[in-house]
C-alpha cells in the first residue's frame, strides 16, 4: 500500500469515527415522540456531522435553520428533526409552504414569459 492509499485509507477511518461520534437519532420537533434515524449504518454512508442535511433519513427530513437578522438566535444555526407525518400535518393545514411548489409558481410559464418580453425589449 502506497503512501496516497494510506491516506485515502486513515482519511475514511476519521471521517468514520466523526460520523460515530456526533452523527445520532434525533427526535422530531413537532410531536416530540418519533425518531428519525440514519437510513443506513453510518459504516455504509459514512455522513459527514457536519453536512447532516444531505444524509439520508430514515421517517423524516434533517435541516440546518439559522437564525436571521432580528432573531434571539441571530447568525446561530440548528440541526433540527421532522418526521414524515408531522410535516404532512403541517402542509395539509398550511403551516408548512413547499419549496418546490413556490418556485413552479415563481419560476413557471409565468416567469419564462416575463424574461421572453424583457429579452424582446433588450
């Protein structure tokens, strides 16, 4: 094994073992009850602490929010929990918007046509 080998190699095992370390189960924020877990063994995906929103999650979504301009927790950001079923709940009842479904009316036919007469204006 080569010298770049080993440090490809001991590489892994640190992010292995931050990933152990802080990387854990955590409880939704709505209903205080269900556990969103890693959908894998933490050996399979090897989940960086520190980007846990791009891991996959098993029962619900993991966040970062930051505290904005204005807040107590202004410029201080969170790991946060939902599951699967209080997020339905708060988007059926209109206290959760879908990003997606905003940026289809933001940036849907509407928007193209905006930017075709503006181009034509140019």
């Amino acid at each position: 094994m080569d010298k770049i080998e080993k440090l490809i190699e001991l590489h892994e095992e640190i992010k292995l073992e931050n990933a152990k370390a802080y990387v854990k189960d955590k409880t939704c924020i709505c209903c205080k009850t269900n556990i969103i877990k890693p959908l894998y063994p933490l050996e399979e995906i090897s989940l960086d602490p520190l980007e846990q929103e791009r891991g996959p999650w098993d029962g619900g979504i993991v966040n970062i929010i930051t505290g904005g301009y204005g807040s107590r927790h202004d410029l201080e950001s969170y790991y946060i929990a939902i599951c699967d079923s209080c997020l339905s709940d708060l988007r059926t009842a209109g206290y959760a918007e879908s990003y997606s479904d905003l940026k289809k009316r933001i940036l849907g036919k509407d928007a193209l046509n905006r930017v075709s007469k503006y181009r034509k204006n140019l």
